[in-house]
C-alpha cells in the first residue's frame, strides 16, 4: 500500500512538471514570436450621437482648413451647423450654392477654383498610423450619396505629413459609379457602379501592413470585396481621417443650383494592438 502511495504521489510530482515545463514553453513561445494582440475599438456609431460626443472624436472642416481641389468652401463649427449637423445618430453634410462668389480657393498646390458653394467636411481626431504595434487597421461607414454633376462626396485617409500617402475608401464625382482609390506616387483605382447609391450602403477598407514600408489595402462595398492595392512607403506615416462633400472640380460640372445632402452612419475604426 505503501509503495502504491509513493508512485502516485511521484506520478503526481511528474505530471506537475510537465505541465510547468509546457506552460513555460508557450510563454517563451509567445513572447519569442510576438503573438499576443488584441482588438481595439477607437471610433464607433456613438460618435455621430450628440455634438458632445461629435466633437470629442472629430474636428470640423479638412485638417488643413476650409479649402481644397473644387469649388466648395468647408464652413463648420462648434456654433455653426448650417452645413454640417447631426440628427438621430446621422451626420448631414449640406452644400449650397451661393449668389455670387467670395474669391477663388486659397488651397495649396490646386488650381485656385472660384468659390461658389459652402459644404462640410469633418476629421478624425486619431489618426492612422500602421506600423509593428499597429499592424491592421479597419474603417468603415455607412453612406447615402448624391451622385449628380458637379457632386463629389468622399470618406478617405490621406497623410498628415507629406503626401502621398492616401486612401480614398469612398468617391463619387459626379455619377453612381464609386472610386476606390490608393496613391503612393502612383494611383491604383477600382470602379464599381453602385445601384441606388442615394440609400445607404456600406464601404469599408482593411489595412494590413505586409512588410517593413507597404501596406495592403482591401476596399469593400457591403462587405462585398472589391480590390487589393498596396499602399507604398506608408508604414509609420500618420494618415487623417476625413469625411467631406467637394463640388464641381473633378466631378464636372455646371453643379446643382439648389441645396445637395450627403449623410453617413455608423463610422467605425478599429485597429489590431500587438504587445
């Protein structure tokens, strides 16, 4: 009997170390190869909930001032939502037609268009940035667009500090058909007509860094893939976020006389952490 309890308690002892000795080497495994990550949420649908809730995740206008590559000047505030507003969990952008024009574009590096719109135009207080820590990224919205002559509704990433990089996840100018578009010195573009894309559809894009210095991009259209591009040179490069409605410019034109309404729902961006 004696002899019995001694076997099992070195049996006991036995087993007992090789459970230490395995979890000891999926610790160092784990560490060694750099496997623990985990998902985090940085902007959700609450964001478009209130203004509080707005303007503690997004600033108005582009991130480089009211301006850009048409004929639409970003007008936004804090005390102004003639253009950009909220409603329900919805983010409207308006843009109106002026009587007379207040001068030409002040953006730099565009052909200086006069001005004859206001519109709107919001971006994300965090920014992109992927890179070993932040190796994916996804960021989607749920949009209804105006796709008339002259229109030019966009959701994309571009650099804070240079440009290229960017990413344009949604496009339309001036018809239903919606670019997807990735610049890195050179464009890659995918065209995809949208049926009835004045409802709301889904377009989203899943950034994956590949190597020391690309990126992959996969662009979506109601969680339909639609394209792969790499995104050159833009590992560790701080990328906006921007949602904003351009007029007339590459999207054609004359524009609408009257007021044009783009809204979106539901922005999220999420992104892989790896410790």
């Amino acid at each position: 009997m004696r002899n019995k309890k001694m076997k099992c308690c070195m049996l006991l002892v036995c087993m007992w170390v090789a459970f230490l000795s395995c979890k000891k080497d999926k610790i160092e495994a784990t560490s060694k190869n750099e496997q623990v990550k985990a998902w985090e949420t940085l902007i959700d649908g609450t964001s478009f909930a209130n203004y509080t809730n707005f303007e503690a995740e997004w600033n108005y206008n582009y991130p480089w001032g009211t301006d850009h590559n048409g004929t639409a000047r970003m007008v936004g505030s804090s005390t102004n939502h003639n253009q950009i507003s909220l409603s329900g969990s919805v983010l409207t952008i308006k843009a109106t037609r002026l009587a007379t024009s207040p001068g030409n574009s002040t953006a730099n590096g565009f052909t200086h268009m006069p001005i004859w719109y206001n519109s709107g135009a919001c971006h994300a207080k965090e920014k992109v940035v992927i890179n070993d820590q932040f190796p994916s990224y996804t960021i989607s919205g749920d949009f209804a667009v105006p796709t008339g002559s002259g229109t030019w509704p966009a959701f994309w990433i571009t650099g804070v500090n240079s440009w290229p990089p960017e990413s344009d996840i949604m496009e339309f100018k001036g018809s239903n058909t919606n670019w997807q578009n990735t610049y890195d010195g050179g464009w890659e573009n995918k065209l995809t007509a949208v049926n009835n894309a004045g409802s709301y559809h889904n377009y989203k894009c899943w950034y994956n860094k590949i190597n020391a210095t690309d990126v992959e991009c996969h662009y979506y259209i109601d969680n339909v893939w639609t394209a792969r591009h790499v995104l050159s040179n833009s590992v560790n490069k701080p990328m906006w976020l921007i949602i904003n409605m351009q007029m007339e410019g590459d999207s054609g034109g004359p524009g609408p006389s009257g007021d044009t309404f783009y809204t979106g729902k539901n922005i999220y961006m999420g992104r892989e952490r790896a410790f």
